[in-house]
C-alpha cells in the first residue's frame, strides 16, 4: 500500500511540473488565409492583438489571393480551415429553397441564424432541413451538419429583393467542430 502510495505522489508531483508550465502543444502553426475579410480577419485581428503570442503559439500567415482555390486544397487535405465558412446558393425559382453549404462540419443551426429575408424588410418564415457529410437528413439541433437549407413557407414575390444570411448579428452563432463561431456570410437575390 506504501508504495502504491509513493507512487500516486511521485506521478501527481511529476505531472504538475508539466501542467504548470501550461506549454501549448503546438508551438507553431501554418496559417493558409485569402486575402477575403470574411474568411480571414479573425487570425489578422489576433495577431495584430498579440493573441498567438501571448499564447506562445507562433503563426506563419501564408496569405492567398482568391479563396476558390482553398476549398480543392481542404478537401485533399493539404490545409485546415481555422473556421467553417459557408456558401449560400440562392433560389433560381420563387418556390425553390436556399442551400447553405459549410466547408466542414458545424452544430448549433436554428431559423434564427440562418434566415431569408426581405432587404430593409422583416425576416419570412421558413422551414429548416439539415443534411450531413453523407448528406442524409440530421436533426439541425445536433452536430456535423455539413449542409442546410430554407424553404420560404409563403412565396417569394417578383421585384422585390430578398437576402439570406448566416450568422446575423445579435444571435448565437453557428459554431464549427472546434466551437469557432461562422463568419457572417451574406446574398441577396430578386427575381423578375
């Protein structure tokens, strides 16, 4: 019993030298960002604030110009988006819904941040389905989400102009696996 004792004392004095040093992991990090506000202020902003240093984490920002190209290189697994961002496809017809499509995984979807809209206009009721990876139907309430769309319960009229939104301001956030909250990612759309 003595030693076992010994033992548990000698482990828990060993691992609290560690753990007080509170050394990151992961000292230094690749950082693949497009030159896009959307998709990259949130690592600018934090390196201008002194976030990563204060951390002890060194990040090498390697900046590209158009974002088309990072969706390919995710996919094959070359880079690894720091945040979910997504992609709004509009209606091309009044009773079609609007698809959203988040480059990975994300939980925590509700009609209030991820809304159809009339522009300077009041927020249409929708329904709300989620797909994910597989893109089998999934609770919107749960996790891995990969896609989602809304259908409009009343019809969209010609000559007026129409925005759907991810992530409005004021409402809890879409959130990626990591809990990083969704940029704000915004379409408008009119039909003739």
């Amino acid at each position: 019993m003595r030693s076992v004792l010994a033992l548990l004392i000698s482990f828990v004095a060993l691992t609290s030298n560690a753990l007080a040093q509170g050394k990151p992991e992961l000292t230094e990090v690749d950082a693949w960002l497009v030159r896009d506000a959307q998709m990259s202020s949130q690592f600018a902003v934090a390196d201008q604030l002194g976030y990563f240093k204060a951390e002890g984490i060194k990040v090498n920002p390697r900046w590209y110009i158009a974002g088309t190209d990072l969706p390919s290189m995710w996919g094959a697994g070359n880079i690894h988006l720091g945040t979910a961002t997504a992609t709004i496809t509009t209606p091309g017809a009044r009773n079609r819904p609007v698809r959203v499509r988040f480059d990975e995984p994300v939980h925590h979807v509700t009609t209030n941040n991820l809304l159809v809209r009339l522009v300077h206009g009041r927020m249409l009721d929708a329904r709300l389905t989620c797909a994910d990876v597989h893109g089998t139907r999934t609770p919107c309430s749960g996790g891995g989400i990969r896609s989602a769309q809304l259908q409009p319960t009343v019809h969209l009229k010609p000559g007026r102009t129409y925005v759907a939104i991810v992530d409005p301001a004021g409402v809890a956030p879409i959130r990626d696996r990591v809990g990083n909250a969704t940029p704000r990612v915004r379409s408008a759309f009119s039909f003739s």
